[in-house]
C-alpha cells in the first residue's frame, strides 16, 4: 500500500532485467566462439528480457535485438556475461541505436476453435412515435371522463413489474412544510353550505368558534344560514351553529359544540412583509385538506368584492398572494410558514368576462388582525363597527391622491381641520392615489385608532393627526 498523494513507483529493474535465457538469431548462432580452457568454465546464456522472444501470448511478432559478433579473444566479458550486457563490449544494442535488429516472425499457434454463441432472441419491435401519441392521447381522454364523472383519481391498482424501492421518510421535521401542515390540519375544517357548494374555515378557540368568510354563509341566497355542516380532516362530520356575519368586512363567526377544540395561532398581520412564503388551506372545488404554497406577493392591496346582485359588498386592503386559491377556499387560512393565520383567504382575481373562473396566481385574504377585531365584535355584540373618516370622497387624480369633496360636521376629518377641496395624499405613512385604497386603509383600523394623514390645499403640504371612529348607525 501506497500512502501520501504520489502513484506508486516501479522498480525499474523489473522493465529491463533478464529473466530467460536469450536466444540468439542465425547469424548469432554461426559466430566463431573463442577457445576455452578447463579453468575457465563456459559462459552461460543470459536471461531474455521480460518480453521473450518468439511469438506473443495475443499472435504478435516479437524483435529481437541481434548481438553483434565478437571481434577478439580480448574483448571477450568476463566469464558468466554475455557480449551484449559487458560495458567493454564493442556494440551495445541497448546503448548503441544504430546496432541492427533481426525480426524474427513465428506463426501463432492454432487455438481451440471457441464455441459458437447461442443466437440472441428477437427483440419485440418497439411502437411508432405515432402509437405513442395515440395512446397517451386516449388515456389522458379516458382520464377526463373518469375526473368529470367520479372526481379525481388519485389512486392506481398493482400494475406488476419487480422495481422496487426504499421505504419514504416519515418521521418529518415539525419545521418543514410537511411537519407543519400536518400540526395546524385538524384546526381547518370544510364549511358545506346550504346551497350544496362548500367554502372553507379554521379553529380560532378552544371552545369552537370558527372564522370563515359572509358570503359562505350566505351561500348562494342573500342572509346568513343559522346553521351549516363541517367537515373535518379525519372525515368526521359536526354542525356548527352562525354566531354572525359582517357583509362589510365579509368575516363570519360559527361556533361548534364541546371543548378543547385544537385552535390555530393568530400571527400579527401587520408584520407581514412582501415575499414572505405562506400556505393556503381549505377545500378547492371540493378537495377537502388541499395544501398550497407560495409568497406574500403585495400588501394593503385595495379589493372590492360583490354580493350574488353583482352590488359592492366589502372593500379591504388585502394581503395579495401567489398560492393557489380557487373557489371553496374562500374562508380558509392563509398562513406564515410556521403555521400561525395572517389572513382569511376569501378572493380571487379573474381575467374570465363571466362565472367562475380558476387561479391564475393572484389572490387576495383579508388580514387576520381586521379580521380578528370584527369577529370579537361580533361574538360580543353581534355585530362589527365600520371605521370612518367622515368626508365624502370626489374625484381622485390618479397618482397625485384623493380629492376630500366634503367634510362632515362633527366628523373625525372635521375635528382635524380638514376642509372641503383638499387633496390627501398620504394616509397612515402610506401613498394614497385612488379612493378605493383610500377607504380600504380606513376600514382596515380599529375605531380610535390616530392616524397621521398628508394633503395639499392651495398648492401647499400640510399633515394633520386624525382619531378615527365608527360610523353611526
């Protein structure tokens, strides 16, 4: 064994010592020899070198260097070495190139003739590219009737062959994506509305109370059911009682019966930040305990959605998102990659002139710090506050901000110093273009909370503290 990073070395004695005796060509053979005595014994044939004369183990032909014949008695090696090795030597065929070389060529010996090879089976002719096509056109045809008449089939039967492989890893880390939708899956459950669809909710207490969005309780009519069915992970079954719903805010509040119900943690929604990863939960199309993931993609993004008359029912200032949501995830939470809520998922952008259309990677949640204040609001009193900043909104000028057109006497823009005509630009430390995000912002905050706004009047910047409150009933 070698060691260190050199190959091993060999030994260059083994390349060029004798090993058999040599033998001598023709001419070799009819050289005069000179007289010996009985006191000098004869000298002995040397070794051949390591590749022996005569034909090759592979058939080739072997060259042989041809000594040259000695001249005289004096210069004659000493006894035991022959001419070709002595230093004294008149030419050395090792040391001297133009010493001549005699090619001696011996046929190969004749071989055993080999066995013949048994003949190779045919080999089945493989199908056209043509075949091919056809057939994966056929089963993926037969998969869409199958899909459009039983659902989705997930599930293929023994299909024979001997490949086979290692067992899955199960023991998942709880921090992987895996680990954590397998802790937070019993807290989703599939909500079953009136009307045969489904949308979606989670647990957010231990005594039951159930976060989902108002127009799934609602359904396909224009109230809130008193009572809806859901659905949980391990396929169990249970009714949940409407605690309330806020059309405005598009939040509802359902409560299930007994204790100790696993609920989910609520994240500060505020702290979300653009490119944050999140997972979305629920029951697309009816695929109860559907997982995706994706990334926060915008916040504050202003949505308006619509009621079943086509009228604006909620605006919000929501988490914007690339995990795939689709109708029956409307309700479902959308969370951080630890698990813990940061909104409702509850719409979708669509680029479909009319009815439903599918995820295109854009889809919005209500922001679960809104959301959390109006379900409070609701389980205390039945019904949620709307913030207000009491002005009348005129035309916004795209880009430049939001045109106040009236103030409301006695109203928290009033009571600010705000004026009929000024033009708010900055709402809260954010840039307000348009009056839609205007009104999503305000809504966003809890009554009383003093927000800081930026406008223009007659060409100068002012700012001003304003104390938010809830709209009169």
């Amino acid at each position: 064994m070698t060691s260190g990073t050199q190959p091993p070395q060999a030994d260059p004695g083994d390349q060029w010592r004798p090993q058999q005796p040599w033998q001598q060509s023709a001419p070799e053979q009819q050289a005069p020899q000179a007289p010996q005595t009985a006191a000098q014994p004869a000298p002995q044939e040397p070794a051949s070198p390591a590749h022996p004369a005569g034909p090759a183990a592979d058939g080739r032909h072997d060259v042989a260097m041809a000594a040259p014949q000695p001249q005289a008695a004096a210069q004659q090696p000493p006894a035991g070495q022959a001419a070709w090795w002595h230093p004294a030597a008149a030419s050395d065929p090792w040391r001297d190139p133009g010493s001549r070389a005699v090619i001696e060529t011996r046929p190969a010996p004749v071989a055993t003739p080999l066995e013949p090879l048994p003949e190779r089976p045919r080999r089945t002719a493989r199908a056209g590219l043509g075949l091919v096509v056809a057939v994966s056109a056929v089963t993926a045809l037969i998969a869409g009737v199958l899909g459009a008449a039983i659902g989705i089939w997930a599930t293929r039967g023994d299909i024979g062959g001997t490949i086979t492989g290692a067992d899955p890893e199960t023991q998942r880390d709880l921090t992987s994506v895996a680990g954590v939708v397998e802790q937070i899956m019993p807290s989703v459950v599939t909500v079953l509305t009136a009307d045969g669809g489904n949308g979606s909710g989670f647990i957010v207490s231990d005594d039951g109370y159930l976060l989902t969005n108002h127009h799934v309780v609602v359904g396909g009519g224009t109230e809130p059911a008193e009572q809806l069915q859901v659905l949980f992970s391990d396929g169990s079954v249970t009714t949940a009682n409407v605690i309330g719903s806020d059309p405005d805010s598009d939040v509802a509040v359902l409560q299930i019966e007994g204790g100790d119900h696993p609920a989910m943690v609520l994240a500060d929604s505020d702290k979300v930040a653009v490119g944050d990863p999140v997972l979305a939960v629920g029951a697309p199309l009816g695929l109860s305990s559907t997982v995706t993931e994706g990334i926060v993609s915008a916040i504050d993004r202003p949505v308006l959605t619509e009621n079943n008359n086509g009228e604006v029912e909620s605006v919000m200032a929501a988490i914007q998102t690339d995990a795939a949501i689709n109708p029956g995830n409307s309700g479902g939470p959308l969370t951080d990659i630890a698990g813990q809520v940061i909104g409702i998922n509850t719409a979708i952008a669509s680029t479909a002139a009319e009815g439903e259309a599918g995820n295109i990677g854009i889809g919005f949640a209500i922001p679960i710090n809104q959301a959390k204040r109006i379900a409070d609001e609701i389980i205390a009193t039945g019904s949620a506050a709307h913030t207000v900043l009491g002005a009348e909104l005129g035309e916004s000028e795209l880009g430049v901000g939001v045109t106040l057109a009236t103030i409301v006497d006695g109203s928290p823009a009033d009571d600010a110093g705000l004026e009929d005509g000024d033009l708010l630009t900055a709402f809260d430390g954010t840039r307000v273009t348009e009056n839609t995000q205007l009104i999503a912002l305000i809504r966003k905050l809890a009554p009383g909370t003093v927000v800081t706004v930026v406008y223009e009047r007659d060409g100068e910047e002012h700012s001003a503290q304003v104390t938010l409150e809830a709209a009169a009933d």
